[in-house]
C-alpha cells in the first residue's frame, strides 16, 4: 500500500494539509462574521458551529492511533496533536462565544446557569480537562514529564470525548440522533484502545505459552 509509509516531505506535506483543513471551518466562520452571514441569531450559530467543531476534532484525534494500528500508516501519529490542540482551540472559542456573548462576563450569572443547567457545568470540566492537555503537548513537556506519565495523563483525552458526548446529550431536546451516534464512535475507539493495550497482548502471550514446548 502505497500510503503507508511516507517519505519525510510527504509527512511535512501532510502536516500542512491537516492545518489547513483544520483552519477552513475557522476561516469561513470568520468571513460570515465579517459580512454579517451568521443569521438571525449570531449567538447560537457561532455556539453551534464552535461546539461541533470541538466535538468533531477531539474525536477525530481519539480515531488516529486506531487508524493508524489497523491501517499500519505510523505516520497518521503526527496528526493526533494537531487535531487535539484544534479541538481544545475550537471549544475555547466556544467557550468564549458563551461567556462573552451570552453572558457578558457576568460572574453571578454564569454560576446561576450552571446551577440551572447542569450540561453547562460538564462542558466547563471538559475544557479543564482539555487545557493540562493542550500545555503538555509539546515535545519539550514529554520530554520533562517522561513519557510514561505523559501518556498516562493524555488517556484523559478520551475522558473529553466522553464529556464533549454527555454534554451535547444532556442539551439536545428533541432529536438525540446525533450525539448517539458521536456516543457510539467514542465508544467504539475507546474499546479498540482498551483491547489493544490489555486484551490483545494476554491473548498473544497465551498464545505463546501454548506453541512454547515444554
Ligand atoms: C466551557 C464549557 C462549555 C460551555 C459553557 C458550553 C455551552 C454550550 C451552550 C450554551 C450550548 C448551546 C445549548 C443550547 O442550544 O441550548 C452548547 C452547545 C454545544 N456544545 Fe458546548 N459548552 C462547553 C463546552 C463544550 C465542549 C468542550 C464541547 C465539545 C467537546 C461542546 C460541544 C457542544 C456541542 C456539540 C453543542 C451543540 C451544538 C448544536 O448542535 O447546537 N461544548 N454548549
């Protein structure tokens, strides 16, 4: 397969492609802002757009290492942060969208909501969750974390997908088709990254113990 392995400036090429598409939503978010195109309400499209963006590259960055296994394109691995650090851009963003515009950075009012809305309160965790995420990502944190602990501490990137989920669950009224269905792919990549780090390798080393003469 052609794809698997990738020269360096193919990788590098690819790294430009991603930030590119990662960059468009915001582009065109920005330029209907700028010509006034966001509607009738401005508030609740950018609220939208922002927290479906977040949802959507936080998961795609929880799919890349199990694409990558079963593809066996090592290089997708590069990807994981860039999409990572764009999902916790955009839910910033989103954040903001509700602290500003909705709220007008009233203290009283947000603790009020939070109170009222109890999907606002898992939203906030997911960011605070997202944000040690986004600071750690760098090499040089890796390096200084080990990477050990690192890759303990960014598990909790699927402990934000799961709260981006329960958070869109809990505020859709009516039609709960969608945030299902993020559910389910969610779910289904944390169950692949659970069986591929404790399942398969006690099934491969049973396997061993068995052809192993005695
Ligand atoms: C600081 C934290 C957050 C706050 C205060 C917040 C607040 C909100 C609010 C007020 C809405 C609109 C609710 C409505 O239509 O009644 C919303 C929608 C949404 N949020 Fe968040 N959110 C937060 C974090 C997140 C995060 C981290 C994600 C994703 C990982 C996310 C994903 C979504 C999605 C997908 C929607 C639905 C968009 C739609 O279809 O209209 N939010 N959020």
């Amino acid at each position: 397969m052609p794809l698997k392995k990738l020269s360096k400036s193919g990788v590098e090429f690819s790294k430009r492609v991603v930030v590119v598409n990662c960059l468009v939503p915001l582009a065109m978010l920005a330029f209907d802002a700028a010509r006034g195109g966001l509607g009738a309400n401005p508030l609740e499209f950018i609220t939208h757009v922002t927290g479906m963006l977040a949802l959507v590259f936080i998961t795609l960055s929880l799919a890349v290492t199990p694409v990558r296994r079963l593809s066996g394109m090592q290089w997708l691995a590069v990807h994981r942060r860039t999409l990572g650090l764009f999902g916790f851009g955009y839910a910033v963003l989103h954040l903001f969208a509700y602290v500003w515009f909705d709220k007008s950075f009233a203290g009283a009012a947000i603790v009020d909501d939070i109170a009222k809305r109890p999907f606002i309160a898992i939203g906030m965790a997911t960011v605070a969750i997202l944000a040690p995420l986004a600071l750690t990502s760098t090499n040089g944190m890796i390096k200084r974390l080990g990477g050990k602990k690192w890759r303990l501490l960014h598990r909790l990137a699927y402990v934000a997908g799961i709260g981006g989920v329960v958070h869109y669950f809990m505020l859709v009224k009516a039609d709960t088709r969608l945030p299902i269905a993020f559910g389910i792919v969610v779910g289904a990549l944390l169950a692949f990254r659970f069986a591929d780090a404790y399942v398969t390798p006690r099934i491969d080393a049973l396997r061993r113990s068995r052809v192993a003469p005695e």
